[in-house]
C-alpha cells in the first residue's frame, strides 16, 4: 500500500488509502503505516466478510487533538497502534508516592538494621478505560495531566507505550477523510468526545478464545497490537512472506512454539511460521470481556481462537468517570463496617483496576464490575462479580499478604486500617 504524506511542524498528514490497508505492528517497521478506513468502505468490507455492522456504531475513541504551533484535529483516534475504542484501556503510572510499612521484625544487629525494616516509598500502576477521560495534556518532565468525566483531576507519569516518548504515535481521522498522524512530543492536550460513529465496531476483532484455563469470548486484541479485521496477521508459508487480513480468517490455533495453524474463511488451512504474530514472540492476546474486564493470555497458554461476528462498543456516554469506592467491610471477628474504601493502599476509585492471576492468566477487572472481595487464603481472594461469576485470584499485590492495606473511612471522619489477616470480606455498594 502506498500513502503519501506531507510533513508540516512535525505532524505527518497522509493522503486516505486508495484501498482497505492493513495497519502495521510495532516491531515491523515496514507494517507501520496506520491506515482508518472510510465508513463507507468499512460497510462493504463488513457486508462482504460476513461482519455487518451493529445497529449501534459509535464505540471508537474521539475528540480533538491539540498540537504544536496551535493546530488541533477533531475526529477519531487510533491511540498507540492498539487503542481504538473508549473501553480500552490506557495505561501509566500514577504521580503520588505510597509509604509502605517495613517488617519490624527485620534482622537487627546492635541496633542497627540488615534490612529495609523501616518501609519505603512506591508508586503504583495508572489504569483507566478512555470512555472514563475527559481530557488529557501533556506536562513537562514526563506527567500528564488527566481530567476525569466526573470532574476529578489527576496528575500520573508517563510509562510503556500509551505515553510518553516510547508512544507508537497516535492517528487521527478526521471527518473530511485526512489522517493525522502525531508523536508524543507534538502533542499538546486532547479533549475527548462522543464521535458521530464510523462503523469502526463492525470491524473490531471479537471472538472465543480458548485457553489452558478455559475459554473466554469478547474483543481481542492480538500480538497487544492488531485490533480491527483490516489488521494483518503476518508470518512464513513455505518460505514465503505471507500478510492476511483478519477479515480473511476463521481461526487461528497454536501449533507448537514455532507455528499457528491458520484457517481462513474459504476453509483454506495454513500453517505459518517466522514471525512473531505466529510464534512463541508473541507478545501475548488480550481478550476484553465486557462482564469481566482483561484477561491477557501468555502464546504457552493460548491454545485456540475462533472468531464471531463483533456486538456493538460501549459510547462515551456509557462512562460516568467513576465513582468513589464504597462498601461494608467484615473483619476477621465478624464485626461491619461501612464507608468509603482505599484498597491496597492505592485504588479508591470504581474506574480503578484489581490486577492478579487466575490460574495461568492475567486478569485485570474494574472495582466497577465487582460485587465483592473474599479473603481464600494468605494469598489469594475470590472475586465476585456482578454477572455472578467468581474467580480465585492470586498473584499481585492487589490479594494476599502483599496487599499494602484496605483503609475504611467512615461517615463520622474517622478511619479504619485493615491488613490481608484482618480482612474477611467486602461487600460493595453506592456510596
């Protein structure tokens, strides 16, 4: 595919692709041309690829990008390569530092200490689905800061992909049919907003995806970088570079560390290697559960995806921007009490994520989704949700004796501090 593009104070204006593209992956240098197709063409595309569009588009992030030299764009975004709609979920580091109490009982020898007894300073990972966000603007020195729908402003650091200098740029369309594209140090702030829908849910990768611990259907982001069926899935066929559009493929299942077998729509059957959207380099499939919220899957743990026709995304006006955290708590005595809550030291609010292991998998669930927390055991919890399924999660410092502590503050001002021991359960509820 060949785009042409003209270079203006550091933004790269691309000339709309004469045909549906593929969009590129991080590490295939000759793959990174981004390309966002006109609703129109996505219609045809879905209508002739077996994935009509929903009878209600609008899931794609939007608003307008503020850049260098006062220029702004309006439309929708393709965030980091993977990010294209308002449930995914961006990914930082939170600003404000927690103290964490040391183990007093630490090796002491004449008084002084063999270890770090005494607590040290952390930070904890910045986690929020983009329906949640009503403004993000870049500050000097590698922060950011976030203004929340609800009204709440935070200040977070730069970390990974999602910002900062390691961003794989950002793409916006705009309505007259241009694309954007923008590096992080021409950003200056974006402003978020409901989109007039482009149809981009109808060609949202969705499927079920079978794992070594069970199986889990929803939208699915693979190699944590394709994402719609224009994408390419790339590997060797006998030697041979072969680039398949995922509107092509039926599913995908893992042959070995070195291979995929690939079934494509016509029941044509492929085996690919070299490379590693089909190999043990696979950086891993995440799977977007609405009910449930991220399971990422490790390539040794993938066993088999088989894709299905996408349900509509959730809109921007889906998400509220959260409320605060809220519940009874039940201590290892049996006694309730109820206020707001700060888990871990760290997430205080129902946009805020509980990260830890189900069996082989990483789960990342939104406070949101969650009915209640239960101590299992000195390292694990179960998590109920609100669909009514539960999961014994382990793993994080989110459940277990490496839970920095559950504080409680109670409707008269006073707070209660709880550690893993002391903590039995904790139902939540409106505050």
């Amino acid at each position: 595919m060949v785009v042409t593009a003209v270079r203006q104070a550091g933004m790269t204006q691309a000339a709309s692709p004469a045909r549906s593209g593929c969009t590129g992956t991080g590490d295939r240098p000759a793959l990174r041309s981004l390309c966002i197709v006109r609703a129109s063409c996505l219609l045809v595309i879905a209508l002739a690829c077996g994935h009509p569009a929903p009878l209600s588009a609008g899931g794609e992030i939007h608003g307008t990008v503020h850049v260098a030299e006062g220029r702004s764009y309006t439309g929708s975004i393709r965030w980091d390569i993977n990010e294209v709609f308002w449930d995914d979920v961006l990914d930082a580091e939170k600003s404000e530092q927690v103290w964490v109490e040391g183990d007093l009982s630490g090796v002491r020898i004449f008084g002084l200490s063999l270890g770090d007894d005494q607590g040290y300073w952390t930070r904890h990972p910045f986690k929020v689905q983009f329906g949640n966000l009503a403004a993000l603007e870049r500050r000097p020195g590698g922060r950011v800061q976030i203004e929340l729908k609800n009204g709440d402003h935070l200040e977070i650091r730069t970390s990974g992909t999602d910002l900062g200098e390691s961003m794989r740029d950002l793409v916006v369309r705009d309505r007259a049919g241009g694309e954007f594209q923008v590096s992080w140090d021409d950003l200056d702030r974006v402003e978020f907003s409901e989109g007039p829908g482009e149809g981009l849910d109808a060609e949202r990768l969705y499927g079920k995806v079978q794992t070594s611990s069970g199986a889990f259907t929803g939208f699915v982001t693979w190699d944590r970088d394709e994402a719609l069926v224009t994408d390419t899935l790339d590997g060797d066929l006998d030697g041979e570079a072969r680039h398949i559009a995922f509107a092509d493929i039926r599913e995908i299942e893992r042959a070995g560390s070195s291979a995929s077998r690939v079934t494509l729509a016509d029941g044509t059957e492929l085996k690919l290697t070299g490379t590693n959207d089909v190999d043990d380099d696979n950086r891993g499939i995440d799977v977007y559960v609405p009910d449930l919220g991220v399971v990422k899957v490790a390539w040794e743990e993938f066993d088999r995806v088989v894709f299905e026709k996408p349900p509509a995304s959730r809109h921007y006006a889906d998400f509220s921007g959260g409320t605060r955290l809220h519940g009874t708590l039940t201590d290892e005595e049996g006694k309730r009490h109820t206020g707001n809550v700060t888990w871990d030291l760290d997430e205080k609010y129902t946009w805020e994520f509980l990260d830890g292991q189900f069996e082989d998998l990483e789960f990342e669930i939104p406070f949101a989704l969650i009915r209640s927390i239960h101590r299992d055991s000195r390292h694990a919890a179960e998590v109920r949700l609100k669909s009514g399924a539960s999961y014994v999660i382990s793993g994080s410092n989110d459940v277990g004796t490496d839970n920095k502590g559950i504080i409680l503050e109670l409707p008269e001002g006073d707070e209660m501090d709880f550690d893993w021991q002391e903590f039995e359960s904790l139902e939540f509820s409106d505050p």
